[in-house]
C-alpha cells in the first residue's frame, strides 16, 4: 500500500513539542532582567555610599615609591681627616618563607607543583617526594650559607629566628588592628528609603563583621631579609652560583665607617637609625691634638687605676678651645668606645657597652658634672674683688687652718703641719691657699657668690651644638633650705669658695669661664661644627661681656694664676713649667668623701701673656691635681708646640 506522505506530515506537524522554546527564552530574559536590576542596585548602592570616595581616587595621581640607598654626609676634622663617612656593602639576604621554620606544609607544596610536570602535579606520591626533597635543599642551603659567611649554623639559625619573631609580631599586631577596626565601625541608623536601601545593600554584599581571615599576611611575608654583612666573598660565590642558594639574593647596603676608629667617639656620637640624605661637616677638632689628649687620658687613668684598689671605675675629660671663637679643638672623653660597635647586627657588642660599669658611652667632657675644687677660687676671689672690694695686695696670715686645727684646712698643713704664712691674693691662688678663701667668704653674703658664679657661666648649660649637655649644681639658700632643710650657713659659703659643697660643674663650664679670664672677660659660645655644606659656615652667637667685671679685677687673677706655674711654690710648678711656653692656670683636688680619692682637676690657658687656647684636664678619682692632671696639660701644651698650633717663645 502506498504510503501518503502529505497525511504523515500533517500528523507529524500536529503532535506537541517536547520543550517550549519560547518558555525557555522567557525564563532566560527573566533571570537577566533579574540580573540587570541586581547590578543596578548595587551600582546605586555604590553611589550612594562611596561614589564620593571612587571619584576622588579616580583623579587622584597614581605614584610608586622605591627605596634607594640615603647617601649620609662625612664627617671631617679641621684639617680634612675624614672622621665618618658611608660605604656600600654586600649583605646576604633570603625569603622570608625560605628561613621560617617549621616551613609552611601547604607553601612548600605549592612549590613543588611548580618543579613537577604538569601530568604529575596532581600525583600525591610525585608530590610528596617533591616536598621532601625541597626540604633537603632548604636544610642544605642553611648549612652552606652559614659556612659561606663564615658564622656557626647555630648562630646562623638564631638570626632566622629572630627575624621570624619580629614578623610573626607584626603579623599578630596587623591582624588585631584590623579585628578592632571593623568591630569599632558603629551600626547605621537610617532614616530616609534611600539610607535603609543603602543599609540593606550593604549587608547583603559586605563581610560580615567578624568575617576576617583567620591569619594575615603583611608584606615582611614576602619580603626578603639580611641574615649577614659585609660579606664580599660569600656575595661573589653567590652570585656566581645562585642555583645553589635557594631563597638567597645579594642586597647592598649602606653602613657607617669610622675610618679614625674610636678617636673624637663621643663627638661623633653612633648610629642605631636607616640612613638619611645628608652634607658634608666639618668639625673644629684637631685631629693630631684629640689623639694625644685621648692617649693621656688612657695613660694616666691606668696610672691612677694602679695606685689604687677601689672597685669603681674612673674616667675623665680634656678640652682644648678657643678663648677668642669658642672653636674646640679638643673634646676628649675617657673611657671611650668604638662607634663600629652599633653598625651591622652584633647585638653583643652594644649590650656589653651599655653594661659597661665605667660608663664608655658617658661623655665625660660636655655631661660629667664634679666638684670643682679649687678651680671655683678664681670665681670666688672676682667675687671678692668685685663685692666685697678686696684690696689684691693686702697679705692674711695662714697658719695651715682658720680656727681648729682639725676642719677648714690647708693641704700644705695635712702635709706638714705648717700654714702658707703671709699671703696675698695672687699667692693664695698660685699655692691654693684655702684658708685665705674661708677668712674672706665668711664676710661674704651667699647671694654675692650664686650670683658671680652664675654670670661666669655655672649653673647653666653652655648651648654647645652636641646633644645632653649637663647644667652642674649652683646651690642657693632657697634651694638649701628646699633640699637640705636648713637655713644658708656661713659654712656653706666656705665650702663654695672652695668649690666643695653640692657645687658641680662639667669640664665645658669650667674651661669657657677659664677662656673669660683669658680673653679679658667674654663668654664665648663653645661650638664643635666648623663648616656645614649645606648652610656655610657656622652661625654663633657673638662672646657675650660678663657684666660688672672689670680689667683690674681679671689683671689680679691673672697674676695668680701665672705664679702658680711659674712661682716654685706655685702648685702647678712642679709638673707643667716649660721653659718653651709661659702656662697660666689652676690646680683643683675636690675631696669626695672620707677613704676616697679627690678628684684632680686643672685648668689654664696658654700662652700666658698672649693667651690663645685655653684648657681643662679632669681625672675622677685620681687624687692630688698636680700629680695627677698637671702632667697630662703639661705633655698636651708640648704636643701643641711640636705640631705649630703653639709657638715657643723667641
């Protein structure tokens, strides 16, 4: 039968479709309406809420930083000597993820997949084997680098842990910041249809508030740090061979150098701070004169060390200046210590120093306040002249005490029991006579004392251009009574006269009121910085007159402090006259307590009849001045003849 094709069609056209197509487009245009109104919401959402912000980022100007080594400034003496400068070194630094340890099991597999084939990445036994053998190498490198840079496995391990300790810090404080920051965002409450649609929005596609990482990853993670330094062998074989050294690359750094050592230290100061871009300084030290003075600083304190068995370590101080200028040719401090010290990553080294029981970072010349002695008994006789009108050439008989022969003494009497007899103001001076000072102070009212050593610079900082200088002590009656609880007694000013008491000064005061006397009665402003590159030279504040001082008072002195030199009974005589040079100053023995040694001071100037230079020389605890610190002056002024700062007399 044939079969009616026409018929068969119709049949076939009548019979439902299995899937509306239609119905199935509509379901689509739906879900992307959906869609579309989603995307719009949110853009409202957006604009509403940080439109503000997206634009103001949008026109803001993009920029990167990169680091780049700070070139500090040098540091020059007077003549050129190159006292501190910077140089780049070589320093082995590694991943961070290459020395944490234990090592991170899902970091460590991730770099294995990256050494596997692609067919094998997905091989748990391929991936373990991978790992382990990551963890050789790792261990390897460890062992090789420590041995390259010629350290202990063992210390090389503690650098990694103390880096890791310090990440992991920063790591734990990052994350607490940012747990408080998102609690402290305080909840909405809005008002209008669009602050609630903001609000529902903002639910719906923020995080929720406690919805943080459970840890964080800084970038000190990623970064690369310095296990070592200055290592220019290892950094060669490194770089030669950087298959070996997994994790490792070779950074260069800028360091400190000292290429003068420990000499003018505490001058110079050290540094513990990144580099910052600086100019060149020139400083008014004497390199020549700074040596010398730190080498009979050294020698006489192991001389005094020697002598005695006490158990406190000493120190002491010199300083050369300028009685016209202020420039300082000499600040030098014992014991000192190397600023090499606090460059690089030896910890030791700075711990040891700062436990160091003779202070060696103390610096002695600018911050170490003592009892004057007899050094002040030239403050005391300008008082004297000035206020209480003392005649110079009136004699006082000494007989070796004032009115017990056991209290208010003089030394030559604790020596010999004998007194200096007949003595004038400049006799009193030259031979330290200190009962002629009790006699004349006790007429003097305290105020007259405080106040001449006030305008003599006491009690007051100098404004030295060098951080912590100390002020020293100045007592008066209000701060006696304040601090002491008794009324200003005669004896009080006595022992000032003297420079005992609770009177303190540092080597700075001391030798700037010696440079007044020498340079006929002006404060100069003492001053370390010669030339700044990037401001010229230095500005200072011109010497200031010291008011109500007059040219006969400062000839009195002077005569005294000439005779006690060059007189054979002057203290000094003994152990500082030069026949090349006249020498003009005073001795000081300041007593600190019963059984122990006086502190030995000197001050003076040079020459004596045309005075340049003048200068102090302390020792804490060295006993009797002119045994002591006289030597060390003298041996400094003939330095300063050998080298032609000074000249010898024609």
């Amino acid at each position: 039968m044939p079969t009616d094709w026409q018929e068969l069609s119709l049949v076939n056209t009548t019979s439902p479709a299995v899937v509306d197509p239609r119905r199935r487009l509509r379901w689509c245009l739906g879900a992307f309406v959906l869609l579309l109104i989603f995307v719009w919401c949110r853009a409202v959402q957006l604009e509403i809420s940080q439109g503000a912000i997206f634009r103001a980022e949008a026109l803001r100007t993009i920029h990167c930083e990169k680091p780049l080594l700070a070139a500090r400034g040098r540091i020059l003496a007077r003549d050129g000597t190159v006292l501190a400068c910077d140089r780049k070194v070589a320093a082995v630094a590694m991943q961070y993820r290459y020395l944490e340890e234990p090592p991170r099991q899902a970091w460590l597999e991730q770099l294995a997949r990256k050494r596997l084939p692609k067919d094998q990445r997905r091989n748990a036994v391929r991936l373990a084997e991978e790992v382990r053998e990551l963890r050789q190498e790792r261990e390897e490198t460890h062992r090789r680098l420590a041995a390259l840079c010629g350290i202990d496995l063992l210390q090389w391990q503690a650098r990694a842990r103390k880096i890791q300790n310090r990440v992991e810090r920063i790591a734990a404080d990052t994350r607490r910041r940012q747990v408080e920051a998102v609690r402290s965002i305080p909840p909405c409450d809005a008002e209008s249809w669009a602050d609630r649609f903001s609000v529902a929005l903002h639910e719906i596609f923020e995080p929720a508030r406690d919805a943080l990482p459970e840890t964080t990853t800084v970038a000190e993670e990623l970064a690369e740090h310095v296990l070592v330094e200055d290592v220019p062998a290892a950094a060669a074989e490194i770089q030669q061979h950087a298959e070996h050294y997994l994790g490792t690359r070779i950074v260069y750094l800028t360091r400190r150098m000292y290429p003068s050592g420990s000499l003018a230290a505490h001058v110079l100061g050290h540094l513990e701070t990144e580099p910052m871009v600086g100019s060149d300084v020139i400083l008014t030290i004497d390199p020549r004169l700074q040596r010398t003075a730190e080498e009979l600083l050294d020698s006489a304190l192991q001389r005094a060390a020697l002598q005695s068995d006490r158990l406190v370590p000493s120190g002491g101080a010199v300083v050369v200046i300028d009685v016209q200028n202020g420039e300082i040719l000499v600040a030098a401090s014992a014991p000192r210590f190397d600023p090499a010290a606090f460059i690089g990553d030896d910890s030791s080294r700075r711990e040891a120093l700062l436990a160091d029981p003779a202070r060696s970072l103390f610096h002695r010349a600018i911050q170490m306040a003592l009892p004057p002695g007899s050094v002040f008994k030239i403050v005391t006789a300008i008082a004297l002249l000035e206020s209480a009108r003392l005649d110079p050439a009136a004699t006082f008989y000494c007989q070796g005490y004032l009115k017990q022969p056991d209290r208010q003494r003089c030394a030559v009497y604790v020596r010999h029991g004998t007194g200096h007899g007949d003595v004038t103001l400049a006799e009193a001076l030259a031979e330290s006579c200190n009962v002629y000072f009790f006699h004349h102070a006790e007429k003097l009212p305290p105020q007259i004392l405080v106040d001449w050593a006030g305008r003599l610079g006491f009690g007051q900082r100098t404004g030295i251009d060098l951080p912590g200088e100390a002020c020293g002590i100045v007592s008066t009656p209000d701060s006696i009574h304040r601090l002491e609880g008794h009324d200003w007694h005669a004896a009080d000013t006595q022992a000032m006269s003297i420079g005992q008491g609770s009177l303190t000064a540092t080597p700075l005061q001391v030798v700037r009121m010696m440079a007044a006397v020498a340079n006929g009665g002006l404060l100069v402003a003492p001053h370390i910085v010669r030339h700044d590159s990037s401001s010229g030279d230095h500005a200072l504040l011109p010497p200031q007159p010291i008011p109500g001082l007059a040219y006969a008072t400062l000839a009195a002195i002077r005569a005294g402090l000439l005779r006690s030199v060059a007189d054979k009974e002057g203290t000094a005589h003994g152990s500082l006259y030069l026949d090349q040079i006249s020498i003009a100053g005073k001795t000081g023995t300041a007593a600190i307590g019963e059984g122990q040694p006086e502190h030995a001071w000197f001050a003076g100037y040079v020459p004596a009849d045309r005075p340049r230079y003048a200068m102090v020389v302390v020792l804490e605890r060295a006993g009797n001045a002119a045994t002591a610190a006289c030597p060390v002056a003298k041996r400094l002024v003939l330095r300063m003849l050998e080298t032609g700062i000074l000249e010898a007399k024609p």
